[in-house]
C-alpha cells in the first residue's frame, strides 16, 4: 500500500473481480417427466389390438382389469407407433375367425362341371360338392346335363341321407348366390335344424374350402378322362370320393385323410416289407399302407 494510492488499489481489485467469471449457479433439480412405457405393457397392447381389434378404450379396459394404468392417449400412441390402423372401434370378428369357430357343424356347397364327349360335340356335366370344414370330408352329387332347380332339391335330400348314414351334423350351410339353389332346397337344409349361410356376390375366396377341393378333384382325378355318358362320371366321382375321404392327407389333419383318427401303428420295427401300394381308376389314383 506504500508504492500505489488507495484509489489505484480498488481499480486492482475492481479489474479482477471483473475478470472472474461468477460462479455458476446451481440449477435446480429436474424432476423426471413420465416415466417410459415398460416394453411388456407396449407389447401386451400391441397384441390385443392385433389379435381382437379392439378399439382404445376397450384396450384400456383390459389392461386396468390385470392392474395396469395407462392412459387413453398411452395406448392410441403405442398402437400408432407400432404401425397398426389408427382407427378405434373397428369390428374384431373376421371371416376367418367365423369358419373356425363353426367348422366343426359348418359345411361348404359348390356347383363343378365336366365335359362330356359325344357325337354331337361337347356336354357339359354339372355335379355338386359339399365339404365339412371340421374334418375335410366330401360328398359328390350325381351330375346332371341340366341342372334345374328340381335336380338341386334332390341333390339336397340325398346330402341329408348321407349325413345320417354317417352321424354328422349339418347346423350351417355355406353356399354362393347361385339361381340354380331354389327355396326348396335351403328348406331342405332347414328342415334338419340347419341355417343356411349365404357368400356376398362375387367372392369365390369365402368359399376357399370347397373351391379348393373342386380343384383337387378336376387336376387330380378328372383331367386324367376323357368321359363319355353320365354313369362314367358318376362312376369316376365316386371313386375319387372315396379317394378323397380315405385315402388322401391333408395339411389341415396333420397329413392324415379326413376319414382317419390319429394314426398308431403296433410297436414293431418298420419295415420295406410291410408296405402295400393301393390303386384305383386303373392305376391313376396310387396310395400306400402299412400291412396290419
């Protein structure tokens, strides 16, 4: 203090307070927003929407009935975010879900045709196909040059005596909007205390199952023919019935034909030896079995 003024001291001590840099401020402590959506919640959401449908509100219904509070807004983001219809309320029931759930008493109907050779040139040949979705098992009609609505009611009645003979259950009936399906008939069907189920216009893929076996029967069995008067066809159709219900896997019975339980063979070795090869249609239609 005896080399400068008292004044030029301050301006010192003025000139470094300046230049320091006051300390920074202590910010208060954030406190945390909403906490993030387990990702068990976010997926449970997701799967209820996608395996029901529901809408929001109904999702949000289930997730507090298991003790889980989430908002409405929550579960809308979740399901926006996951990539699914934004739109709420939409109708869980789907045409899948109806033949599953009735497959076992529902039946499927279909009109088919084959050609005849004559003299006169071609005839076509119409014959019925029903399907019961549970087991996969057919019934063919007879066919018919001329199927009118006559020919159809009978075709009706002798498809109830079949399923007498064998103990099935008809309570639904699928079918298209075909003219040639008269009032007679469905009365046919609910006479036995069935309903009949009619396709909207133009959807032949609600009709898959019965499609699908009008297919099988015309590349696998009736391509191979030439036919020429309607007791050769009748003849050929009811030897791939049998085929068919018998003999043929299906993907949908674990490979099994639809007229045959699970299968169980004796606890033996198998062997080469106990194979036999059976034929039908003079060899056209092959399957092989085990010897008892």
């Amino acid at each position: 203090m005896t080399i400068v003024s008292y004044s030029t001291f301050r301006r010192w001590v003025r000139k470094i307070e300046d230049d320091t840099p006051p300390p920074a401020k202590k910010s208060p402590e954030r406190r945390a927003g909403r906490p993030k959506l387990e990702e068990d919640v976010r997926e449970t959401i997701i799967r209820i929407r996608k395996e029901t449908g529901f809408g929001y509100t109904k999702i949000l219904q289930e997730m507090r009935r298991m003790g889980v509070h989430v908002s409405r807004q929550t579960v809308k983001n979740v399901i926006v975010a996951a990539g699914l219809k934004p739109t709420p309320g939409d109708h869980p029931d789907t045409w899948h879900k109806f033949i599953k759930r009735h497959a076992d008493t529902l039946w499927q109907c279909d009109f088919a045709c084959k050609r005849k050779w004559t003299l006169k040139g071609l005839v076509d040949l119409y014959f019925m196909v029903f399907i019961h979705i549970g087991t996969r098992q057919i019934w063919i009609s007879p066919c018919t040059e001329n199927p009118t609505g006559e020919w159809t009611t009978q075709q009706g009645r002798n498809f109830q005596m079949h399923l007498q003979y064998n103990e099935l259950t008809c309570e639904m009936l699928m079918r298209d909007r075909d003219a040639k399906y008269v009032d007679s008939f469905d009365e046919i069907v609910r006479s036995t205390g069935g309903k009949i189920k009619l396709t909207p216009i133009r959807l032949p893929n609600l009709q898959a199952h019965v499609e699908r076996v009008i297919q099988t029967i015309k590349h696998e069995v009736l391509n191979a023919f030439c036919v020429v008067t309607n007791q050769h066809l009748d003849r050929i159709l009811r030897a791939a019935e049998d085929w068919y219900n018998k003999r043929r896997g299906h993907s949908a019975r674990d490979h099994l034909p639809p007229t045959q339980g699970e299968a169980s063979f004796p606890l033996i070795p198998f062997s080469k030896n106990q194979v036999i090869c059976d034929t039908t249609l003079g060899g056209h239609l092959i399957s092989y079995r085990r010897t008892a």
